[in-house]
C-alpha cells in the first residue's frame, strides 16, 4: 500500500505564506526523516518527491548543487510554482530558477524525449 503525500503537502504549502514556506518544509522532511529512520516508511514515490524538493531550496539557499532528480509532472510543476513564489517573495535568489531547471525541469524533458 503506498502512501499518498504529495497532495496533502502541496495543498499545505499553497495555503502558507511564501515567507514560511522554506521552515514548513523543512520541518516536513525532518518528520519523514524521522519516519525513515524509524522504519515506518521507505525512500520512494512521494517521500522521495518531498524530500528532494527539501534538498533543493537548502542548496538553493545556500549556494550549493545537487544532483539533477526526475519526478512525475505534477510534483515537477508544483514545485516550479512554490520556487517561483519564493523567489518573488525575496526568500530565494533569482538563480534558483535555473538551479530549479538543472535539478529538476532538464531531467524530466530528457526522460520525455527518450519515450518512443
């Protein structure tokens, strides 16, 4: 039985203000760490979705790259629109949107492209 994240986390995040956005994701991926570390869930699907995009707003934050990742679609496009709002709320640099393209819009089109 999988578990189903991404909807409850993306409505969340829609509904907070872009100033609190980066915290409240962050304490959401200490909470699957902490499920992780626990045993009770495994590093795949949505868990997987969430903490990546965690992953990248730290590094976007702080200067540093990290590995491209490939998601479905929907996460993909959910996360371009929250990075969006942080960075015209001042909360990310400008250069996360090209840093948001390398980690996660490039692989998706070369998965895409690569469908016969």
């Amino acid at each position: 039985m999988g578990v189903h994240l991404f909807h409850p986390f993306s409505k969340m995040i829609d509904k907070v203000p872009a100033g609190a956005i980066v915290a409240v994701v962050k304490r959401e991926a200490q909470m699957l760490a902490d499920d992780l570390a626990n045993g009770r869930m495994q590093l795949e699907g949505e868990v997987h979705s969430i903490l990546s995009f965690c992953r990248f707003l730290e590094a976007s934050q702080s200067g540093l790259e990290i590995s491209p990742v490939t998601l479905p679609m929907t996460d993909t496009a959910f996360y371009r629109k929250t990075t969006e709002r942080l960075v015209n709320a001042g909360k990310l640099p400008s250069a996360a949107r090209e840093h948001f393209d390398t980690v996660f819009s490039r692989p998706t089109l070369k998965l895409l492209s690569s469908v016969p």
